[in-house]
C-alpha cells in the first residue's frame, strides 16, 4: 500500500472517531438522543450555518463519488456515500480517496 493511501486511511478512521466521541459525549451528556443532538445544530446562526456547509460539501461530494464510479466502475467506492452522511464529511472524504486510488485490475 502507497504511502498516500495509508496517510487517506489515517484520515478516514480519524474521520470517524474523533468527531463521533463529541456527538457521543453530548447525547450521553444531555441525555436527548440523536434528536437532541439534531436539535443542537440549529440552535443559533453559526451552528445553523455550518450545517448548510457541510451539507453541500456532502452531497457535492455524493455527485462527485456517483460520476466517477459510473466511470471508472469502482463500484466498492459506494461505501463512501453512507459513510459520508452517517459519519460526515471528515469521514467520507478521505475514504472515497482511500478507495479511489486503489490499483487498478
């Protein structure tokens, strides 16, 4: 394995964990569930404003990851759609990457 993809799979996993250890703390903290957290992104301008942000990032990034496999049919990079909604962007980003420079067969 490449040294860049190693360094994507690095960011993928970071992607993953460090971001769900606060939306995890908050809900065990405020004990409201995946709605309270849900309800937290719109409580003022700014969260509001970064949740349209990363929003569009998302679903650029969903058409992005649709046309390229269309392409290159590199079906197994699919797996970075769910990854980027369930997980976010920090998440499905680097994974698309991860998997798309993966050698050719």
């Amino acid at each position: 394995m490449s040294g860049i993809r190693v360094v994507y799979l690095g960011l993928a996993i970071w992607g993953a964990i460090h971001p769900m250890y606060y939306f995890l703390g908050y809900m065990a903290e405020t004990g409201t569930g995946l709605s309270g957290l849900i309800d937290a992104w719109y409580v003022n301008a700014s969260t509001t404003g970064l949740v349209w942000d990363l929003t569009i990032a998302a679903t650029a990034l969903t058409v992005w990851i649709i046309a390229e496999t269309v392409v290159r049919k590199n079906w197994l990079a699919l797996v970075a759609i769910p990854a980027t909604f369930c997980i976010g962007v920090s998440c499905g980003l680097p994974l698309y990457l991860f998997l798309r420079t993966r050698g050719v067969e």
